[in-house]
C-alpha cells in the first residue's frame, strides 16, 4: 500500500508539472511579424522614364511692320502704308503634342519627414505647329483697290531638358510631395513667310521670309508627387512650367512698282518660346 501511494503522488506530480507547462504556453503572448514597408528610405541615385503632354504658354507668332516709303511708293497710291498694315498680325499656332525621355537623380532624406535632392531630364518633343492669316486692307489713295497679304508662321520645340532642385516632405513614409525648379535649355525653330499678290497696282507678286533655329536656355518650376510603390520602385505624376524666352527675327518687305521700288518695309516676327508639361514617370531606385 505503501509502494501505491508513492507512484499515485509521483503521477500526480507529474501531471501538475505538465498542467502548468502547458498553462504558460497557453497564455504567451502572440508576437507579430514585422511589416514590410514600401520605403525604408529615399536616399540615393534614380533614374526612369517619363511620358506627358505639353502646350505652348504663348499660343501666336507675332509680325510687325513700319511703312517706309520711296518718292516712287507714294504715286499713284500709298503701298507703303497699307502693306504694313497687312504684314501686322497675331497668328495662333497650334500646339498640343505629346512629350516624353527619362530622367536621372538623387535624393536626400532628412529629418524624417523630409527629402532634398537634384534631377536631371531631357525629353524629345512630337511635331510643331502652323499657322496663317490672310489680311485685306484697302489702299488709301485708291479705296476700290486692297492690298492683300498672306502670312504664314511655324513655331516647334524639338526637345527640351532640365536641371532641377526638388524638395518635398513625406505624406507617408511611401508618398511624396514636392516642389521643384531650376534650369530649362531646348532646341526651337520658327519661321515667317509673307505673299502678297494685289493685280493693277503692283507690277506682280511679292515675298519675304525669315527663319531661326537653335537652342534657348531658361528656368522652369512646378511640383508633383511621388509614391514608392515597391522597395525600389517608384510613380510620380508632375506638372512643370518652362520659359526659354523670346525671338524676334528682322527681314525687309521690298516692292517693285512701275519699274522702280515702291516701299522697303522693314518686318520683325517675334514669339515666345514658353509652355506647360503635364507628364507620368517611374523610377528604380538604386538603394
């Protein structure tokens, strides 16, 4: 009896250790997963590519003319003063186009909340646009006869790049907002051609043209926002404004009449190189 005392208060033992055993694994408690999160930081090297739209800030091509008669321009009518008037217009070019290259930078993240840092970008940019005007303005001294001009522009801009600063703070570790401006350089061309036929009182048609072609250097300036989808990927959707600055282009409207030279008008076509650049883009970050 002895003997079955020991073994019961031995199993009873036992079973207490093991009771309380699996008490405390019953009551542990549970420990989470660490989240992974899209953006740990922002700082490093980028690069990508971009796609947009763009449209010109100043929508015309712009010519004026100052009359600059001979002795012979004023007999039997003033030329002179009615072709400048012609040659003066404000032609809209259309300018809607699509846009789109790449783009590489580097960001800075500060301060927790906060992100500095450099991009540079060039884009080539699809076609340019056209315009044309006829303009009638009756001759003076001879009301039943007008002098008629055609003026016929273009204005493109066949690529465009920028150097930027941006900053922004962080919405969410993963979103960022930002602004951001600096340098804008592009190749543009422009050209103005003037016709003018005006039978019996010319001694036949008449042009003159003017064209440029080259790079312009400005600034441009906009924000947007960015989001780190993946650990090294990236969204951003930016709107820009950009300013190469204006060209103006000087050439002579010269008419013969009765054998001798009727006016030597001078002409000066001018428009401004300026627009607007709504665009998409992803980047791989290199961290």
């Amino acid at each position: 009896m002895r003997t079955n005392g020991i073994v019961v208060g031995a199993m009873a033992a036992v079973l207490g250790v093991c009771s309380a055993d699996a008490a405390d694994l019953a009551y542990q408690p549970a420990v989470k997963a660490p989240i992974a999160t899209a953006a740990e930081s922002w700082t490093g090297w980028y690069g990508g590519v971009n796609l947009g739209g763009t449209w010109n800030g100043h929508q015309t091509v712009d010519t004026v003319s100052t009359a600059f008669p001979t002795a012979a321009g004023a007999l039997p009518v003033n030329l002179a003063d009615a072709a400048a008037a012609a040659a003066t217009t404000s032609i809209p070019v259309k300018s809607d186009r699509f846009i789109g290259g790449g783009q590489l930078g580097w960001n800075f993240q500060f301060d927790r909340g906060w992100v500095a840092g450099l991009e540079a970008d060039i884009q080539g940019v699809a076609g340019g646009g056209t315009g044309s005007a006829v303009t009638v303005v009756p001759l003076a001294l001879a009301p039943v006869f007008n002098y008629q001009m055609t003026t016929t522009v273009t204005k493109r801009l066949d690529y465009l790049g920028t150097v930027r600063g941006r900053l922004g703070f962080l919405a969410t570790p993963a979103l960022l907002v930002y602004g951001t401006g600096g340098l804008a350089y592009g190749r543009v061309s422009t050209s103005t051609d003037l016709f003018s036929l005006t039978p019996a009182v010319t001694n036949g048609p008449i042009g003159a043209s003017s064209s440029f072609a080259g790079t312009l250097a400005g600034w441009t300036a906009g924000g947007g926002f960015e989001w780190m989808f993946l650990r090294s990927w990236s969204a951003k959707a930016e709107y820009l404004y950009y300013d190469l600055g204006s060209h103006s282009s000087n050439f002579t409207l010269v008419q013969p009449h009765g054998g001798l030279v009727a006016f030597v008008n001078p002409v000066q076509s001018s428009t401004r190189f300026d627009g607007h650049i709504v665009r998409l883009g992803v980047n791989w970050h290199f961290n």
